[in-house]
C-alpha cells in the first residue's frame, strides 16, 4: 500500500517483511548480475556436431551423439593416437574442415596421421567448445563417462583448475627428469675424458703427446655442416663406404664397431644396419652434437654410442673392437694425418682377428701436358697489363693446386709410388721416400705432375670395394693434387712395341705426413735436370718452397737420395734446406 507522509510530500510503501525484497551493498549486485549473466551464457552454449547440422547443448553430449550416432568416439581416438592438446586441436578442425566419414577416421594407422599440418591449428569455428575442452580431461579415469561438464559451471571451472595443476605437476617431473637427462648427456659427450696424469704407452706413437689445442684448428674446421655437406653428397666416397658394409654384412653381424671422426654418423649407422651389436662413434668436433639428434631420428641410439673426444684423450667403454671403420683420407691421401689417429686406434683397441676399414690405400701419381693452364696460372705473370711479375711463378710454382683435372690432359701411365695397408703399416713409415718413372703416352708438352689415390676394401671381404680420386674416373670432393712445373719441356711417346724407345721420366717423390710435406725432387729428361719442385704444405696447405738451378749437363743416373745427393754431374749445387734435413 502505498502512503504519502504528513509533514513532506514523499511516498512510501507499507509491505510485510517477507514481501520486503534484501538489501545488498553494489559488488555483491554485480557478482549476482556477473554469475546470472554467466549462467546465462550456459543455457544457451550449443555444440555444432562434427559430422552433421544439429546443435547439442553440451561438449558431453555431442561426444555421445558423436559415438553412438556417427559411430566416432573421440575419446577412444585421443588415447589411440595419444594425442597432446596440439594434436587433439589438429584433429577436431581437421574433421570439421574436411568433413572426414567414420570409416575413414576409424581406419587411420598411428605412423600417418592426416592432421599433421599446422595450418589445422587455425579453428574452423569460432569459440569452438570442443576446442576449449582439454583431452586429458576427457580421457580422465572414469573411462566410460564421457559427461563433461558444460564451460562456465563451477564443476566445469574446479575441474579445469585441478587437470592444470595436475599438468602442472607433471611439466615439473618431466623438467626435472630432462635435466637429469641432460646432464648424463653431458657426461657421455665428454666421452670419460682421461685424467691427463694417465700415461701412454710409448708404441702408441706420438700422436698421443699432441695437446687438444693443438688440433684445435683441424677439429674446428670440421663443425660446420658445410663440409659434411660437401662429404656426404660425394656419391662416390659415401655409396662406396655403404656398399662395402651392406655387401658384406656377414663381416659385420654381431661385431663391436669402431667409427673413428664419425663426424654426422653416417657410417656408424651403416654399420649398425649391417648388423653390428655395437657401434662406437668418436669425433672431437661440435657435429658430433647433430649426430647424437641424427641417431636419435633414426632410433638406432640402442646400437650406437657417440663420444666427443679425440681418440687419444678418450677411453671405450669396451677394452677391444672387432672392426675400425674411419673416412680418414685427405688430399693426396695424406693431408690432415688422420691416419695417425686411426694406427692409435687399432693399436690400442683393435682385436687380433679384427680389421682397419678401408684396408688397401695407394698414391700414384702422372705427367699432365695442359699448355692452356699452364699459361694461365704460370706465364700469366710475364705480362700482367703491360708489368713484368714473373718474380710471382715462384711463389705460385710453390703451391700444389687442388683442383678437377680433364683426363684428356694426362700424358703419361700412372704409377705407384706407395701403397698403405692400415692393418700393418707402422707410424713411422707414412713419412717415405719412392723412385718413380711416367712411361709417356703423348707426344706434347709436360707442365706438370699431378697425384691422386686409390681406396680398397679388401680383407676377408666376399664383395671387394674400391674407389678412385683420378682424373679418369667420377670426380670425387677430394680431386686431384697438381704440382705445377715452371718450365714446361718437350717429351714424346715411345714405341709401344720396343720399350727401348719409351721416354720416361724419372724422379724422386718424399712424403712427411707429420708436417704435411711433399717434395718431388728434379725431373731428369733426355740427359736434361730440370728444376725441381719441393713442396712444404702446411696445415692451411701453404707452402714453403726451395728451387735449384738446371744444369744441361747430360745426367745419367737418378738421384741417390733427397738430402745427399752426389751427381758428378750437377755444378755448384746449393745445399739442401734445413727444413728438409730434419725431416729426412
């Protein structure tokens, strides 16, 4: 009822106290407006089926109208794909961009799934609630329930806070179980480094006594990817590595392995698919790193093992190995001394029956007549626009080139001049002195002398590899070693019926792979010493060169040796460098 006062004109309402609505201060209002507008929102959330038009009124019920009407259960399909919440997102957009049918999505196999591409990440629908639900709650414990709780309700909202507290649980576990991981990791890349007090024996050779840093350079130059590029795209050296464990692998079942420089792991891996029980992957440079990733993408880390080290600091977790695989080969065979690493290797590790891999190495080296390169790297410098430089030829003579040489420019039959078998051959005999003879083919002009070398795989193989670094065969990342001669000479071909009438050169070649050198001593042609070329490549292959005068003396005999030479016939010849005594 409704009175006006007697003193004022205001009104007021007489009601009984149960009509008398309550009083509230404002916030307390707007939570009651925020919780009634948010109630409002529930009733009216809809949940689009994925597979046909009709709305359902919760996530809950449009999974079970998906399961049993479209015969799709979506949770059975979380758990059979185990998918994350990415990969639960992937397969609820990809459903409803491409419409995909029950038989379909019921006959997927868990290695190809259809929703791997991120553009599914993108939402079909706008606020989707299927996508605002989490899997892990729907694969919860209570495995016949599908019923989830609509968003917004407090049910929904307390569960929501539990499963991310759950999650988050769990995110610290597997944290901690990462670092742990991790820190394992750490210790197996560091190979067990041995305590620098540990002696060595002194048979090992003295490549142990060299310091880390020493190889520093080497190692570094061997971290990035581009080398290992440049490697494995070298069908030729890599195909032939491969075919000589596939082909063999009755040589390899059940074998420890050891890869000495495995850089990437390719041939660590090849051995393991050959049927290797173990395989022992060594390298000091930082792609080891990439290749503990490779072998991890290729499952193959039960059988593999990768130490960052060198071979000399590091001990194996096994006393001996039945086989040492290693792709050790430089330019002109013996650039770089890797070799050193792998004798170190087979001396200390290797079993008595076992095997160094590739066994067989040889060097040879031919006569090059190529008037055109000649001219455009040495007498270039006669005239260079309008200035003589010809006092540049004797630095330039110095410098072995690494370059692809045409086969055509070959005048002469190859020779050997020393071959290597990594399963005997002592430390001390990769530095050597060879006597060597060109038989000449071409009649033309000779500029110079090129190396190369051939790589076997032979012992107690049932298919035999091998591979070439010559200019006749597939070019190779290594290619050819030219040794350029600053004056070119005359030759011609022999008869081929009568050896009598045969030109040949005749020279002295002297190898110190300790300190990268070659030396090719004088030439001796038709009675005529030529200028020798001596060669003193250094680790970034820089040179150190020493010429001696031409005599056109007749000389009749070959040089008795590099550093005491007596030819009665030579005049006023200078002493031989101090570099190459010692070395000699």
């Amino acid at each position: 009822m409704l009175h006006t006062c007697l003193c004022c004109n205001v009104f007021f309402l007489d009601c009984d106290a149960d009509e008398m609505p309550e009083l509230s201060d404002g916030d307390d209002d707007a939570d009651d407006e925020e919780q009634w507008m948010e109630e409002g929102d529930t009733e009216r959330v809809s949940v689009p089926c994925l597979f046909c038009d009709r709305l359902l009124s919760s996530v809950s019920a449009t999974l079970q109208h998906c399961a049993t009407e479209h015969q799709v259960n979506i949770v059975d399909m979380i758990r059979k794909y185990n998918l994350d919440d990415y990969g639960y997102i992937k397969m609820i957009n990809f459903i409803r961009s491409t419409k995909a049918e029950a038989a379909c999505l019921n006959g997927l196999s868990n290695t190809s799934l259809p929703w791997q591409s991120e553009d599914f990440l993108r939402p079909v629908l706008q606020d989707d609630p299927l996508l605002q639900t989490d899997p892990e709650e729907l694969c919860g414990d209570n495995e016949s329930n599908l019923s989830v709780p609509s968003p917004g309700t407090p049910d929904a909202l307390l569960q929501r806070a539990q499963a991310a507290e759950e999650r988050a649980r769990r995110s610290e576990e597997a944290l901690a179980r990462a670092m742990e991981d991790l820190h394992t990791l750490k210790l197996l890349a560091q190979g067990l480094v041995l305590n620098a007090e540990t002696s060595k024996s002194s048979n090992l050779g003295a490549v142990a006594e060299l310091r880390e840093d020493e190889d520093e350079a080497y190692f570094s130059s061997y971290g990035h990817y581009g080398i290992h590029e440049e490697m494995l795209k070298d069908k030729v050296r890599t195909e032939s590595y491969r075919d000589f464990m596939y082909c063999n692998s009755e040589a390899f079942k059940d074998k420890v392995v050891l890869d000495v420089g495995c850089g990437t792991g390719i041939l660590s891996m090849f051995a393991a698919r050959s049927g290797a029980k173990k395989v022992i992957a060594v390298d000091q440079s930082e792609i080891i790193y990439q290749a503990m990733d490779i072998v991890r993408s290729n499952k193959l880390e039960d059988k593999i093992t990768l130490i960052k080290g060198r071979i000399e600091d590091i001990t194996l977790p096994v006393e001996k190995v039945d086989i040492i695989i290693s792709e050790w080969m430089g330019y002109f065979l013996l650039f770089e001394s890797m070799l050193d690493s792998v004798l170190y290797a087979r001396d200390l590790y290797l079993s008595d029956s076992g095997s160094v891999y590739p066994d067989l190495c040889n060097i040879s080296l031919a006569a090059v007549g190529d008037i055109d390169r000649h001219q455009d790297r040495i007498a270039f410098w006669e005239d260079v626009y309008g200035f003589d430089m010809a006092c540049m030829k004797t630095a330039v003579v110095a410098e072995a080139v690494v370059e692809v040489l045409k086969a055509d420019t070959l005048i002469s039959e190859p020779t050997v001049i020393q071959t290597i078998d990594c399963n005997r051959v002592r430390l001390s005999e990769l530095e050597f002195t060879s006597d060597f003879s060109l038989k000449i083919t071409n009649t033309t002009e000779c500029t110079a002398i090129v190396g190369y070398f051939d790589v076997f795989f032979d012992k107690g193989c049932s298919t035999k590899v091998m591979f070439s670094t010559g200019p006749q065969v597939p070019k190779t990342h290594w290619k050819q070693t030219v040794f350029l001669l600053e004056r070119p000479f005359h030759v011609k071909a022999g008869q081929s019926a009568s050896h009598s009438f045969h030109t040949w050169l005749r020279s002295r070649c002297a190898v110190f792979p300790s300190t990268t050198s070659v030396v090719l001593d004088s030439p001796l042609h038709q009675g005529v010493t030529l200028t020798p070329v001596i060669c003193h490549l250094q680790r970034q292959w820089g040179i150190q060169t020493d010429h001696y005068q031409a005599s056109e003396t007749a000389c009749k005999t070959p040089f008795d040796g590099c550093s005491q030479r007596s030819d009665p016939h030579i005049k006023d010849e200078p002493p031989v460098p101090e570099w190459l005594h010692q070395q000699i």
